[in-house]
C-alpha cells in the first residue's frame, strides 16, 4: 500500500473517531468551543491593531502642516488647538481661519465654516445636547465626515471664531493638511487612550490566555483512551507521522466547525460599525475591512494551535522499552514544569520594574500570564507528594478512599494540573481586574470630592482678559445672580501665603468675606469660619490652608496684574449651583475664543475620567477572560467527572458499596482546589506588588478572602457532582465494559 494512500486512510480514520472516543461529544464541543474563542482573541488584536492603524491614518489627514512665520506667505489658512468637555468628558476645539479663498479644506469638511460658526462631530453634537453645544462655539454649519474622525464615536470640532474675536497672534500658519508619513502628530481621541502596546497586553492577559488555557485543556479530554490507541499504533509500527495525521483527522472536525462559528460572529464587524458596552468605543468597519487578510490568518493560526497543542503531547515510547504492549501511560507532569514558576514569578515581579516605561506593561503582562501558567504545575507537586502521605495513611487506617485516592493524587499530577489550572487563573484574573480598576478609578474618587463639598457653585473662568471692555461686555451679559471675582496669589518673595479677592460687595459677601465701608479696603479673615468654597479655591491655588485671605471691595475690570495674571472667579450671590454650560457660551462670545468656565479641579477630574474609561475597557476584557475560565472549568470538570466515574466504578464490587466514592472525590477534587485557592490567592497578592507602589492597595485583602472562600464552595460542589457522577455510573457498570 502506497504511504499517500494509507495517510488519507488514516486522516479518514481520525476523523471518523470524532464522537466515537471517550467522552467524544464533550470533546467534540470543548475543541469547537476552544478553537472559536482562540480565533476571536486572536482576531480582536487583529481588529486592535487596524483601529489604532486607522487612527493614525485618518489623524495624520487631517494633521496640518505648519510653516514658520517667515513662510507666512505661503499660508492657506490659520490654525490653534484647544480643548473643552461635555458631560465630563475632553475633546479636541481646532480653531480655523482660511486665508485664500480657494484654500484646502480639512477632511471631513464640505465647505468653510463662516466666521463665528462651527463644525462639529456626530458624537459630540449628540453627547453635548443638554448642555447646548450647539450654539456654544457659534451658529452650527454642520457635521465632520466620518474621513475626518479618528473614530466614529470621536468627539471634535472645527470653530472658525468671530473677527472680533479672532487671535491671529496665537494661532500658526498651515501650508495644508497631511503629515506625511512617520509625522502623524497626536491630536484628538489619540490623546486620552492608551497605546496599542497597552491594550493589546490587556488583551493577551484577560483574553487570549483564558482561551489558550481552555484550548490546552480541551485537547486532553479523553486523552486515556487516545494515548492507549496512540501506544497501539507504536506497537503495530506506525512512525511518528501516522500518529500525526490520524490526530489532524481527528482534531479537524471540530476545529473547522469552531473556525465557522468564529467567522459568522466576527462577520457583523465587516458589514457595519460595531458598537462595545460599556465602553463608548464604536469600531469601524472599514478598519475591520482593512483588517481581513489579518482575520483570515488569524483563523489559520488558531487552527493550527489547535492541532499543535493535540499533537505535541503525544507519547512517545523509549528506545530501550522493549516490549510491544500498548499499556496507558502515567499522567505525571514533566519535572522540569514547576521550576519554571520561580523564575516566572522573579519575572512578573523584578522585570517589570527594570524595563522602560514603554516595555513596563508589556513585561509585567507576560510575567503575570508566566506565573499563571506554571502555578497548577506546583500545585500539582503538592498533591502528588500529599498523596504518598494519604495513601500510606489509608494503608494504615484501613480506609480504601484515602488510599484509592492518595494513589490517584500521586500518579496522575497532570491531570491535577489541568483541573486545578481554571481556579488559578480565575483568581488570577479577579484580582488583576480588580487591581487596575481600583488605580484608574482612585484619581476619580480625589477628584470628585472637591466638587461633592462645593458643586459648580464657584467656576474659574479663564483666560483672564487682556482688554478692560471685553470683560465688562462679559460682566454686563452674565445671568441675574452670578457675581465676578479676581483672585491674585502673593508674589514669590512674601513669605506669607496670601489670597487676594477683588470683587463688589455682593461678591465678597457671597464668599462670607468683610465687605464694608467703613473698615479698611483690604480686611483679613483667617480660616475660622471660612467659606468652603473660599477653603477649596486656597487649596486648588496652591496656598497652604492656613494661609491668609484678603478682601478688596473693587471693580473686576480694574485689577492689573502685579506678577501673575489674576485668576477670574464666579460665584452665585446665594451659594447655589451655576449652570456651566451657559457661562461657557457667554464666556466664548465676549471673553476669547478659547474661553472657558469650570468647577476647580476640572482638569485632574477630566483627566480621571479618560482613566475611568480605560477601567471599563479592563472590567469588559475582566469578564470576557472571566467567562472563558468558567467555560473551561466547567468542560474539565465534566471530563474528569466522566473519567472519575469510569475509574472508580468498580471498586463498588470490592468494596461492597458506594460509601468510597465520596471520600475518594473529597481527597482527589477537593483538596487540590483548595490548595489552588490558597495558592492562587497568595501569589496574586505578591503579583501587585509592582504595581501598588506609593502604599496603594487597590485590591482590599477582603478580595482574597472571598476568591478563597468561593473556590473552597465550588471545590465541595464538585466533590457532590462527582459523587454523584461515580454513583450514577456505578449503578450501570459491567466488568465486560471495561
């Protein structure tokens, strides 16, 4: 028989023991299962490397080319950038003047906007309708093109400012916009997000390592029955090769079926934008689209890592075995698998902290999913050493289940490894979530407690004006109620803190302060009795608690600058709050065209809410690698049940009843998840060492307690259903099934 011949007899062969082998519909679904949620992990970091591919693309289009002012000459057009937010979130504000008349257009833009009007994003427009965005900037001239957002759910607008209010001073010349390539400057959305390098770990460590877990672990469902027919294969002479192409047949069915399935749920993503939960992210489908060579390939490779990982475990039967009988091997682990988890751990820990700023993340990741991965090993160390010690105890005591089980624990660590593996890394994936979600949401918590104390009851307007009758056009169209402060901070050669607040007397005395014709115009007040308001602008300003407060009865517009320019405060006469988003629009229209009012602290409570959006990236991609880990627990525990049942069945014939079967799954289920629980929740703890720096502790000890806790109930679930299982399967056992 020719070797062609006789390999497609064997693809053939494998194929049709798909269901046929032990436990062959779970394996059947766990291999689909994994090789579906390996394509799509692999698949999203194809899908995150084209958005961060188009970002740069369509934010380099739109980048200008900025000349010097000797070249002013050759100038099209004026350009500045600034910022703004609406419902607590940044956005890019580029401001715009065409100085030809056939000047090129920014993408995304049909025509020039006229002076004091703008464009702005879908996104924006829809996200800032209760706060007035429309008329904030100036009349609306339309909407920015999908070309010219980085994102479909980017927040931006083109402003093309007022003449009187136009600072052509403070704005550069542009010859077009372009950069060319390797220029793309960041601009927009690419401010606030972290880079590729980043989410891309995030993705690997909550994703991509669940499912390769899971991917290992499928293919060892079944493995007794598979090794025994591989080991016959030996025996009957067939090279490395049969063993080989029987596995391919026998893997490929379902690792085709779980390539489809991962197909028809990344096809929506071609067709059309895809929007996340939780996130606010809306991906592109043209990025998708760009994306699909490297889908495509990445199918292929879980495919192929599919296969690889059923076939390189095979046995293989040394060369001074002389016998030809094709007995099932011990499931020991390798000896040189659980050395590797000091060395991964030393990794994790020291690594990361050696490595620059931009490998940090990167390294502490793959430390993290090193250590994960080689934890199960040692946990399995333990139990095979527990187990020589509680067989020999049985032996003693009389107790065939601690004997059954202790000799179970001690030659089959593998097998410990792989159920214990999905505890471990469930822990491991808890605590992580919990650690980053805990550092991107502590500056919020800071943040926000300014504004809890005072609310919007007192803004900073700024820039501070450099012509008197701008501010008095300012003053003269505030709404009934808000009074206007300057606040000057003491020159750097006083000694003494000191706030000075300039304003009428209805202003000072809306901040409690001494306002009176017949006491001096300037009065102190210390900090007894002092306005929390007052307490909050000291703070935020730099001044020290106990500094000195001085109160100066005066007009706003008068004040001129001693050494630093005044800081514009306003308050309402009755200490309620202000409406923010009208003292913006009034701000802009008479003040400057990059004027703006907002509550103290607003920048580091803007800049936590960018952090607060990468959190929710990590508490989606938490839970993602979350269910997968729960997917993978629950395929293992089925399969060691069925293999538990099989194993342990006829020793109800020797023992005369069924009572072994419990105390054999409490020492062989219960106790290795035990030891994963403790094991596991130890060295999480240790791996946020290099993260919880500066005496931060994100994650509470608490946290551990209830991962313990909760694996230690799960453990005596298991140890019930597999009870269950042996005495079900008990009940039916034959000595000819065997």
């Amino acid at each position: 028989m020719k070797s062609r011949p006789l390999l497609l007899q064997l693809l053939r062969a494998g194929w049709r023991t798909t269901f046929s082998t032990e436990a062959g519909r779970l394996r059947f679904w766990a291999l689909g299962s994994a090789t579906c949620l390996l394509a799509l992990a692999l698949g999203g970091l194809a899908l995150a490397h084209a958005t961060y591919d188009g970002r740069e693309i369509r934010g380099g289009a739109r980048a200008p080319q900025i000349i010097s002012e000797e070249q002013r000459n050759e100038a099209v057009a004026l350009w500045s950038w600034g910022s703004d937010d609406v419902d607590g979130r940044q956005h890019s504000v580029v401001y715009i003047e065409p100085m030809r008349s056939n000047a090129p257009l920014p993408p995304g833009l049909s025509h020039w906007p006229k002076p004091g009007e703008a464009v702005l994003s879908p996104a924006l427009l829809k996200a800032g309708q209760r706060e007035g965005i429309r008329t904030r900037y100036g009349k609306l001239a339309g909407t920015i093109g999908a070309e010219g957002l980085e994102a479909p759910e980017e927040r931006f607008a083109y402003v093309r400012p007022r003449a009187e209010l136009l600072d052509r001073k403070d704005m550069h010349p542009v010859r077009a916009f372009g950069l060319h390539q390797g220029g793309v400057a960041s601009l927009g959305e690419s401010m606030s997000i972290p880079g590729f390098s980043v989410f891309a770990a995030g993705l690997a460590g909550f994703a991509l390592l669940p499912a390769g877990a899971f991917a290992l672990a499928s293919v060892r469902i079944g493995s007794v029955v598979r090794e025994r027919r591989l080991a016959l294969f030996q025996a009957l002479g067939a090279g490395k090769t049969s063993q080989i192409v029987f596995t391919v047949g026998e893997v490929a069915a379902p690792a085709l079926c779980g390539l489809a399935g991962a197909a028809v749920l990344m096809s929506p993503t071609l067709i059309s934008n895809v929007r996340f939960p939780w996130t606010e992210f809306t991906l592109s489908a043209q990025d998708a689209r760009r994306a699909l060579p490297w889908l495509a390939a990445s199918g292929a490779l879980a495919v192929v890592m599919m296969v690889a990982a059923a076939v390189v475990p095979h046995p293989s039967r040394r060369p001074s075995e002389g016998s030809t009988r094709p007995v099932p091997r011990f499931q020991r682990q390798r000896a040189w698998l659980p050395w590797l988890f000091p060395f991964a751990m030393l990794f994790a820990v020291r690594g990361s902290e050696l490595a620059g700023d931009d490998l940090r993340l990167p390294v502490y990741a793959a430390g993290v999913a090193a250590v994960l991965l080689t934890l199960p090993s040692v946990i399995a160390v333990f139990t095979g050493w527990a187990g020589t010690g509680i067989a020999q105890a049985g032996n003693k005591l009389g107790r065939p289940g601690m004997l059954v089980a202790g000799r179970r624990m001690a030659a089959q660590t593998r097998v410990t490894a792989r159920f214990v593996a999905a505890v471990v890394v469930m822990i491991g994936l808890v605590a992580q979530t919990q650690l980053w979600t805990g550092l991107l949401g502590e500056n919020a918590a800071n943040a926000m407690a300014t504004k809890d104390r005072i609310g919007t009851s007192l803004l900073v307007v700024s820039p501070y004006p450099d012509s008197e009758a701008r501010l008095r056009d300012f003053t003269a169209a505030l709404p009934s109620g808000v009074e206007l402060l300057a606040a000057q901070e003491a020159s750097p050669g006083e000694n003494t803190a000191r706030l000075t607040l300039t304003g009428s007397c209805t202003a000072l005395t809306a901040l409690k302060l001494p306002c009176s014709a017949a006491t001096p115009a300037t009065s102190r007040q210390r900090q007894t009795a002092r306005d929390v308001r007052v307490s909050e602008l000291l703070r935020w300003t730099g001044n020290e608690a106990e500094g000195q407060v001085v109160a100066r009865q005066g007009r706003v517009d008068g004040v001129h600058a001693e050494d630093e320019s005044p800081i514009l405060i306003a308050v309402d006469k009755s200490g309620s709050n202000l409406r923010v988003s009208a003292l913006k629009e009034t701000a802009r229209a008479h003040l400057d065209m990059r004027a703006n009012a907002e509550p103290l602290g607003n920048s580091w409570l803007l800049g936590a809410n960018d952090l607060e959006v990468s959190a929710s990236w990590v508490r989606l991609l938490g839970l993602i690698g979350a269910c997968l880990t729960v997917f993978a627990m629950g395929f293992t525990a089925l399969a060691e049940f069925l293999r538990f049942g099989r194993e342990v069945a006829p020793l109800s014939v020797l023992t005369g009843g069924r009572g072994v079967f419990g105390a054999v799954a409490a020492w062989s289920l219960v106790l290795p998840t035990l030891l994963a629980a403790v094991f596991g929740s130890v060295v999480s703890l240790w791996l946020t060492a290099p993260i919880t720096v500066g005496g931060m502790q994100p994650v509470s000890d608490s946290l551990y307690l209830v991962l313990a806790g909760g694996a230690s109930a799960s453990a005596v679930v298991l140890c019930l259903w597999a009870w269950r299982s042996a005495n079900r399967l008990a009940a039916s056992w034959r000595p000819s099934a065997d």
